[in-house]
C-alpha cells in the first residue's frame, strides 16, 4: 500500500534560519508531488508541484524553493525565514488527475 | 478560469441534525470533484470523489452529487456526530491537465457539531 510521509511534525524556527521540511512516499512510482500550505484559519495555497525528478512548478512567488532529488522525495526550502512563512505545510501525491491527493499529516512552522 | 467556491462557515449544528455544504465551482474544462475532510491538528483526508456528471460519491455516510447543469458539488449527511466536527474541502481537478492533477480547493467550510 502507498504511505506518504512528512516530518517534522511541529517546528519553531527564528526569522532568518533556514528550512528544510521533507516529505517521502512509498509504495508508487512517478507520483506527482506537492507542497501546500495552509496559514490560520485559512485555505489551501499551492506552492509546488513537481511531475517527475528534478521537475519543479512554482505556483507563487515567494521566499521558499522546493526540489525532488529522488523519484518520491519532495523538499522544501527557505534560505531565511519571515515571519509570513508560518503556516501548517502539506505534502500531497497523486497519480493522476482523476485520483485525488493523498496528504502527509502536515507540518506546522511558527517563526519567532 | 477554474474556481471553486464553498459556503461560509462555521456551520453549527447538532447532534442527528441533517447537513447540507453547499460547493460550486467554474471550470474551463471537464472537472472531477472532491470532498476532503481536516480533522482538528491533522492533514486533509479523501472524503469522497465524482469524476463525471451525475455520478454520487458516498463515504461514512456523507453523500455529494456531481450535478453540471448547476455546476454544484453539495456535501449532505442525513445524521451528523459530534466525530463530524472538522474542516471540509470542495475541490477539483480539470481532465487531462497537463497530466499535473492540480486540485484546486475551496476556502474550507467549518462544521461543529454539538452533542
């Protein structure tokens, strides 16, 4: 069976570090990839979305980048931090557009 | 464009009541339509899913209708619980997208149910 899984679950970061959240699936081959991200009390933005290895599609301009070193691992990075970049991060696969997503437990960044 | 709109929340009801989350969207192309469910602290789980019109997606209870003629997606359940209480999601993804599936959500809609 497929599992996706995301860690960290909870980070509290100061402004100005960096970020890596990682986000692995198994048990498929050449799934699409996204990062949402989710700020309170609010929807779902799409940042990224990769259909293959080293395949990246920004949905946003913004302070973070993402990379997919390997077939199912997705990550996503920030040089230095804002305070904007808080926010509950999702990791999402799909194999098709029919399929729907599967997603990751999440990942809530506070930046202080 | 594609877009995707749910009712305001929060829906308060209570317990054995029925639900109605009311979804419409726009679509340039053919849609499939989702429903997703967050519960609290957690990621969003596939509540149910309808790939072309007048197919019903059916999951725990909770039913929604791909209806095209009034470009709806409405989520019902005929008894909601207290385990109910949660954030949902209408979302689509447009046929043949480039092959990239980008789900496109609504705002969200907040449901709490009181015992």
């Amino acid at each position: 069976s497929q599992t996706i899984h995301q860690w960290p679950a909870t980070l509290v970061q100061p402004v100005g570090s960096p970020l890596s959240l990682e986000c692995t699936v198994e048990g498929t081959s050449n799934p699409n990839l996204y990062w949402y991200r989710q700020a309170a009390g609010r929807g779902l933005q799409l940042l990224f979305y990769s259909v293959g290895i080293g395949q990246i599609s920004s949905e946003v301009p913004q302070n973070l980048s993402a990379s997919r070193p390997q077939d199912r691992q997705f990550i996503l990075s920030s040089k230095k931090l804002l305070l904007s970049d808080s926010g509950f991060y999702l990791c999402a696969w799909s194999v098709s557009w029919d399929y729907g997503y599967t997603f990751g437990s999440g990942t809530r960044l506070t930046v202080v | 464009g594609n877009s995707v709109t749910q009712m305001e929340g929060p829906v308060t009801l209570s317990e054995e009541a029925f639900l109605t989350i009311n979804c419409t969207y726009t679509a340039t192309g053919y849609p499939s339509l989702f429903w997703y469910v967050q519960y609290p602290g957690e990621g969003l789980q596939l509540l149910l899913k309808a790939t072309k019109a007048d197919d019903k997606g059916s999951n725990k209870g909770f039913e929604a209708t791909y209806r095209k003629e009034t470009t709806s997606f409405h989520l019902e359940k005929g008894s909601v619980q207290v385990s109910d209480s949660a954030v949902y999601f209408c979302a689509l993804t447009i046929h043949g997208s480039s092959n990239t599936g980008k789900l496109i959500f609504g705002q969200g809609t907040t449901l709490q149910v009181k015992p």
